[in-house]
C-alpha cells in the first residue's frame, strides 16, 4: 500500500467555518471507521476557501470512501453548507514525506 492524500478544496455556502466544521462531527466519526483512513485536517485560507486534507493508506481506500460517503452521507447537512460549484476533489499517492 502507498499513503495517500486526498485533498478538496470549496468555498462555504453562507454559513462560517466553525458553523461547517461542528456540522463535520457526524462525518468525522464515520471517516474514523472507513478502512484505511488515518486523519483529516482542515484549513482556511485568507478568502475563505476550505482546504480539506485526508491521509489514506492507498488511494483505491480514498476513493473507495468517498464513493461511499456520497452514497451513505448524501442526506447529511454538510453537503447543502458548500458551494458545490467551487468544489475541486483530488486524491494522489504521497511520493515524499518527512
């Protein structure tokens, strides 16, 4: 297996960033058990773009969770608290890290 970081990057759809991330505690909770995942961070950047980052233990885990979190999460809050026409989605195997 190859570490993986998948990284999503999207504009908030009129709520704040700590309004988004306590909306985020269900979805932490089910990422803790996807197979594979080993933590997530979020950042935000001075023009308000949201900068989610997750390391995977493959990137065929990474994937394989995120097909299942839109399938499984589709109801949840979360998705209606982004902008979906800034969201860029991006998952790749890690080839250096310190």
């Amino acid at each position: 297996m190859t570490l993986a970081i998948e990284i999503t990057t999207f504009q908030l759809n009129g709520c704040t960033c700590a309004e988004f991330i306590a909306a985020n505690a269900e979805l932490d909770v089910w990422l803790a058990r996807q197979p594979g995942f080993q933590s997530r961070t979020m950042a935000e950047q001075k023009d308000g773009t949201i900068v989610d980052m997750l390391f995977w233990d493959s990137v065929a885990q990474g994937t394989a969770s995120m097909h299942r979190l839109m399938d499984e999460l589709r109801d949840s809050p979360v998705h209606g608290m982004i902008d979906q026409d800034t969201v860029s989605w991006s998952i790749a195997p890690v080839r250096h890290r310190v």
